[in-house]
C-alpha cells in the first residue's frame, strides 16, 4: 500500500507552492497531476508582487528573473465618459523592488518550482496521475484512488490530502462542502496574434462592438482575450470569424494588419468565466485551497496569486501538526479562517467591476451607468495619488499578506534589477 503524509492533488501554482513549502519544511510530500507537461495555453500568467516577494523568500527569484517575462506597471480600465481607459491601479507609485506584475508563462514558473521541490529527499512528482476518488474511513479523507495515463489504477493514502485540482475539483461534488455561486456576465475567447518590435509594450486594453478585449504583451505575440456577453459563444462563432476579427480590428486598429493570422475558430479558445466559492474548504483528512475552494474571474488577473497565498498560509498553518503526526479537523479549519476574509474581499471587488463596468460595456453602455457618473468617477481615482495607491496595493498584496513558515527559507543571492 503506498503512503504519503500529505497528497496534493493538482500541480498548478497552488499545489505547487504547498508541496515545495511543506518538502522544505521535511513533510513527505505527494503531488498527482493528471497531465504529463505543464504546456498548457491560455493558464493564469500574472505574477504579482506577493508571489514575487514569496519568491525572494524561498531564494528563487533570481531564477525566477531569468524566465522570459514582460513587467507591467499600472493596471487600467475603461471607465471614462467616453469610455477611454483610466489608470486604476499604479503599482510603480509602490515601495520597491516589487512594483510591477510580471508576465511570464505559467508553465515556466511550474518547471521552476518542480525543479526546485526535487531537491528535496520527501517531495514526488507523479505526471500522468489522476485522482478519481477520496478513500474514507469512519467520515475521514485517508487518500485517494487514482489512474495512470497507462491505465493503471492504485490508491495513495495520506494523512491529508489538499484539493489544488481548480475549479473543476473531485472535492467539489462532496456535498458537505456547499458551492455558493455568483452571476458573471461574460465569457472569455483567447487567441494569438503576432507582435512586431514597434508594437506598443505591456497590457493594453480597447473596446469593441459589446466586448472588451485584453492584450498582453508575450514578446513575439500577443495573446489576446475578448470578453462577450455570457453564454453568446455558439451565437458569436455562428457569424462567423471575419466578422469577429472585423470586430477586434475596429477596437484595435493597429492590429489589422495581422488579423489573418487567425485562420480558424479551433484557435479561438473559449473560457467559461465562473465565479464561487465554498462554504466549506474542509472536512476531516481534507483542505481545499485555490480554485478548488474559490474559483475567480479573470478581472485583475489576481487568481494566481490568491491561490499561491492560500498555498502560504496552509504551509504554515499546517507543517508543525504534519510533522507531528497529528494533523485534525481544527488545523485545516484555521486555513480557511485566515484565507476566507481575503477571498470574499476580492470576489466582492470583481463582482463589484462585473456590474458596474464590464455588464454595462458588453451591453454597449458607459461604465457606472452614464457618462456623468463615469465623469465623477474618473477625477476622483486620477485626482488622488492615495485613491489609485490603494487598489494597485490590493493587486500587489491582497487584503492579507502571507508570511512561509521559517523552515521553508532560504538565502537569496540577491535581488534583481
């Protein structure tokens, strides 16, 4: 029978962050992930300072700095009266040297991790394994079954198995847990396009005929996001993609040159934008975290960055009672307590920018439902430095900064430029 201390199920950020925190730490450590590459497109790209500071924590950010990225500064939206876009966040007013969000592809970042997690003697990586079950025992979660991509089967019991599976978690369909949903008025189609050295830099934004579209800066593409009324896929698709690209073009005329680049809608790639959470995030032997326990919408682009926070406080929360032997129901009951608050705050901010700005774009009206009001609302965020501090300091850190736990440290070799 195989055993492990703690199994993770998923390696995403979260699950990630967790299983190298808690190796460090010297916690045996298992990690399931289903795939046998991180080479997935279209995955939560930004890095926000808190990661980056995390990063500078556990001695890696000088290894991080050496991924292809591109840095932005300031965070816009399109709330003027005549809906031009308005700095709302200006992460480069903060202290330094984390001032910025790094762009940089996710599959990069969890090479890094998993590079860095299998120096330890107690972490393992399985690719090509997938939970499909929670074993129990007398109302406890022991493990989990799982299946090889070879087709074999087994079962890996734990003393705790934490759910970093996203939002689609086998945690998920357990009752108990409640799944609390919120309306979002979008969806997202992602797609690329070529960019040329005298391109503009960084995340830009422009509006269309009922979406908005998203674009960032990838080095030699631009990865593109439009966000369409909720459930108008199939109709949107059904009018063809000229029509869609002679759409985008209009927004951003600057791209028309290249909108052939974009030849069939099989490179349209649709995200289905949810946004939940769970009323519970444990039960006995079990603790969700990330998407499994919230699952964010991509307004912010802070859904990384919550679940590498969640992954923080449960490495801390959780070493000593792992090392122990003694793990219980109280210890993953205090990861959800400190990480709660944080999630609700930041759901409420997106459901907040749902409503008041992108329902009313995708529906071909101003931002905050008339000009005047937009008017109002745009001097008063670019007339005060504290105002525009605020937001770009909740982007960069949340509403609660987490700290790993002492034994998960290392030494940088020192900060980069």
């Amino acid at each position: 029978m195989e055993r492990t201390t703690c199994c993770v199920v998923g390696g995403g950020p979260a699950g990630m962050v967790l299983a190298l925190l808690l190796a460090r730490a010297g916690v045996q450590v298992t990690v399931l992930e289903k795939h046998g590459d991180f080479l997935r497109d279209f995955r939560g790209d930004t890095v926000h300072p808190s990661t980056l500071s995390l990063l500078d924590d556990i001695g890696l950010v000088d290894r991080f700095a050496r991924l292809p990225q591109r840095r932005v500064t300031s965070v816009q939206l399109p709330i003027g009266p005549d809906r031009s876009l308005v700095t709302v966040g200006n992460l480069g007013a903060l202290p330094g040297p984390y001032n910025y969000i790094a762009m940089v592809p996710q599959w990069d970042l969890l090479d890094l991790l998993a590079d860095e997690a299998s120096r330890e003697p107690g972490f393992r990586l399985r690719m090509n394994t997938e939970a499909t079950s929670f074993l129990s025992e007398r109302g406890r979660v022991t493990g989990v079954r799982y299946r090889t991509a070879d087709g074999d089967a087994g079962e890996l019991r734990a003393d705790l198995t934490v759910a970093c599976d996203g939002r689609g978690s086998l945690a998920r369909a357990l009752p108990e847990l409640g799944l609390e949903t919120f309306p979002c008025p979008m969806d997202a189609w992602w797609f690329r396009l070529p960019r040329r050295e005298d391109d503009p830099s960084g995340l830009l934004g422009a509006l269309g005929d009922r979406f908005f579209t998203a674009l960032i800066d990838r080095g030699d593409y631009w990865q593109c996001a439009a966000l369409i009324p909720k459930g108008t896929d199939a109709e949107r698709r059904a009018e063809g993609l000229e029509r869609f690209m002679a759409r985008f073009t209009a927004a951003a005329p600057w791209l028309a040159d290249r909108a052939e680049a974009v030849t069939s809608w099989d490179e349209v790639k649709l995200l289905d934008v949810r946004l939940d959470r769970l009323r519970r995030w444990h039960r006995p032997g079990l603790l969700c975290i990330g998407d499994a326990a919230h699952a964010m919408s991509p307004v912010f682009g802070i859904g990384i960055n919550l679940a590498v926070q969640d992954a923080v406080a449960a490495a801390r929360h959780l070493v000593g009672p792992l090392r122990a032997g003694s793990v219980g129901l109280r210890d993953v009951r205090r990861v959800q307590h400190r990480r709660r608050p944080t999630t609700v705050a930041t759901q409420g901010l997106q459901r907040l920018a749902h409503a008041r700005v992108i329902a009313p774009l995708l529906a071909g009206r101003t931002a905050f439902g008339d000009p005047r009001r937009a008017r109002r609302m745009t001097e008063l965020v670019s007339g005060s430095r504290w105002l525009s501090r605020v937001p770009a300091y909740f982007l960069a850190y949340g509403a609660l900064r987490e700290r790993p736990p002492a034994q998960s440290l290392r030494p940088t070799g020192g900060r980069p430029s």
